[in-house]
C-alpha cells in the first residue's frame, strides 16, 4: 500500500468511528477528535490543532464536521477532505434515516434516555480533558490569550452570542499584538485624526431569496433551502433549529413545530453531527431522495470553505494583523469549549454515579489515554443497566 493510500485509510477508521461513537455535540466531538490526531496518532500538534480550531469557527456550517474536514485534509490531501467528511457525517445520517422510517411507520421516535444516561458524563469527561489540553497550547502564546479564554466561557455561560465571544477574542488579541505598530501609526497620523484598526468582521449575510414563496415541498426546493442554511447558519444545531423554525414552520410551512421537534430530537440522540437535524426533516418531506439531498445541500458548502482554508491560513500567519486575529478566536473557541462543557456537566450530573462516572472516565483519559470508544462504550452499558 502506497503512503497516500495508507494515510486516507487511517482517515477514514478515525472519521467512521467519531461518526459512530460521537454523541454529545460538537465539543464532544472536537473532543474526541482532539484525542485520536493530536494524542493517540501525534497527526498534529495540540497548538496547530487549536489554530484549526480557530480557523473552522470562523465559519458557518456545522463545527465539527469542518475539524474533521480539517484534519482530512491536513493528514491526507484533497482525497483526506472528501474521505473524512463522508465517514463522519454517513453513520449519523443513515441511522437517522432510519429513525425518520420509524418515526413515519409508527409515529414516534424510539427512546434511548438509559444509554444516554451513561454516555453523557463521559462526554462530559472527554471534553474537560480536551479544554485542559488545548488550554495550555492558548497559555503557551501569553497571559492576555489566556484571559480571552477565560472570559469567553464566562460570556457565553451569561448568554453572550457566540459569534460576539469570536469576534471580541479576536479584536483584544489583534490590539495588544499590535499595540507598539498602533502606537507608531498613533504618532504618525497625529492626535487629530487618531489610528484606525480595520479588523475584519465576520457577518453571516442572510440570502434572502424567494423563501416566502417556495411553499411546494420539492426536491429542487428542499436542496435551495437545506444548502441556504448551511450557508448562513453560524453556530451549534440549536442554532440551526431556530432557522428551521423559522423557515419550516413559519415561513414555508412544511412542517408543524411538532414535528420539528421530533426532527430536533433525532439529531440529539444520534451520534455524529447535530446538523443531521436536516436528514430527518428532508425525509419527513420526500423520503429517502428528501433526507439524502438535504444531508447534501447542508454539509457541501462547508466541503467548499474547508478546501479553501489551507491558502488562507499561510496568508494568516505572514500577516501580524490576521494572525493575532486568528489567535484570538482559538483562545475563544476553546473558551467556548469550556462552557458548553459546564453546560453539558450541568445536564449529565444527576445523581452521584453520573459523577463517579465521569471522574473515572476523565482518570482513565489522562492517565491511561484510553481509547474513547471504550469510554463511550462502557458509560452506554452503565447507563443500559441503570435503566433496567
């Protein structure tokens, strides 16, 4: 086997088993990918992962998916890219699609609250173990990234928007960076006029379209509005779930809000990503042609912006302006990390053994580094047997 064929075959083991073993969202994710490339298989350093970080939450789209897209790439190439995306996001979907018969042929979807049980304070564990990682790759670039972390996770635990976290993280790092060039420019241009710092501001431009207006259910429409979202849509699945709302329910009416929330329970109990929301809601809408172009739609642009990071990143780094950017936004990311993390504890932590539960789980990572689809595995069983 030739070393291009070797490298995209480990990428898809890693992609397929996160998209099997990946519940919890996208910090478990992130979590977990974190420990198959940077510990397990050393692909790459904990402080370039955290630049990759950076750079994916950035972007719209689903988070997660673009790490593992990320990752692909950097590991095997453009081939790594497609690979990694395919096997992460086609477990999660096809079981989805499976619920979504289920939910059609019998009008529910099937409980799994005593697995979940167990696996989410796993999660819980496996995504403190990657913020303690990733925090001291922030802590080695300075004091200030280090406080950017720290109070991005105690803005976005006081309700602040994430993509206000990202882009103030970005702001204080790019400032104080750059503080002596502002300083020199400040002299130069002279008190009267005073500097100006062009920071570039990431805005999610809303395409407006024909919406309203598109109330036939489709295929070509259900690919427009599914591709649309994963387009505009920054932030986590709840984010995703306002937009369907909005669209679904209120604008095109597909959907009743009931049925959304069937929709929205899938994805969550459901490994792999959370935007597979869309395969449920696409075969609610046209069966199995509906949820398979709906899964397309919404995850392809994402394939398109993360082949388009690597050029990007190399013009990021040479430039002190960008780079402190880029730097601010992966102390905040990590930020975030750590209060979606709170937030999940605040959810699994419901008696006493979910807490024995995660201290071992969390114990075993560190000091064991112990494959997490073990984890995963063992806190499914404890939870399987607690529900008996």
């Amino acid at each position: 086997m030739s070393e291009r064929a070797r490298r995209l075959a480990e990428v898809a083991r890693v992609s397929a088993k996160l998209g099997v073993i990946g519940f919890g969202g996208p910090a478990a994710h992130v979590a977990m990918l974190r420990v198959e490339v940077v510990q397990r298989r050393a692909w790459v350093r904990d402080d370039e992962f955290v630049e990759l970080l950076g750079a994916t939450s950035a972007l719209p789209g689903p988070g997660s998916t673009q790490m593992v897209l990320a990752v692909g790439r950097r590991h095997a190439g453009w081939p790594g890219l497609v690979v990694a995306g395919a096997c992460f996001i086609a477990p999660a979907a096809s079981l989805v699609v499976f619920l979504a018969w289920l939910y059609v042929r019998y009008g529910r979807v099937p409980a799994v609250a005593g697995v979940l049980y167990g696996i989410k304070p796993v999660v819980v564990a496996i995504v403190a173990a990657a913020v303690w990682g990733l925090g001291r790759s922030v802590a080695d670039s300075g004091p200030v990234p280090v406080v950017v972390g720290v109070g991005a996770a105690a803005a976005f635990l006081g309700g602040v928007d994430p993509l206000v976290v990202l882009g103030t993280g970005a702001v204080v790092v790019t400032v104080w960076r750059n503080r002596s060039r502002l300083a020199r420019l400040a002299g130069l241009v002279g008190g009267a006029r005073g500097p100006h710092l062009v920071v570039p501001v990431l805005s999610s431009a809303v395409v407006r379209g024909a919406t309203t207006s598109r109330r036939h259910v489709g295929l070509g429409s259900i690919v427009a509005e599914f591709a649309k979202l994963g387009v505009i849509v920054f932030g986590s699945g709840y984010v995703l779930w306002a937009f369907l709302q909005r669209d679904l329910v209120h604008q095109l009416h597909w959907l009743g809000t009931g049925r959304l929330l069937d929709a929205v329970a899938a994805g969550q109990v459901t490994p792999g990503p959370v935007f597979t929301t869309a395969t449920f809601v696409g075969y609610l809408l046209a069966g199995v042609p509906g949820g398979v172009l709906a899964t397309l739609a919404i995850f392809l642009p994402s394939f398109v912006m993360v082949a388009a990071l690597g050029p990007v990143l190399a013009r990021v780094r040479r430039s002190p302006w960008a780079s402190g950017g880029l730097a601010g936004i992966s102390a905040a990311a990590v930020g975030l990390m750590a209060g979606v993390g709170v937030i999940l504890a605040g959810k699994a932590f419901v008696d006493p053994l979910t807490v024995v539960v995660a201290v071992v789980a969390a114990a075993l990572l560190v000091l064991a580094r112990l494959n997490t689809a073990w984890l995963v595995l063992a806190g499914a069983a404890i939870g399987a047997l607690h529900s008996v």
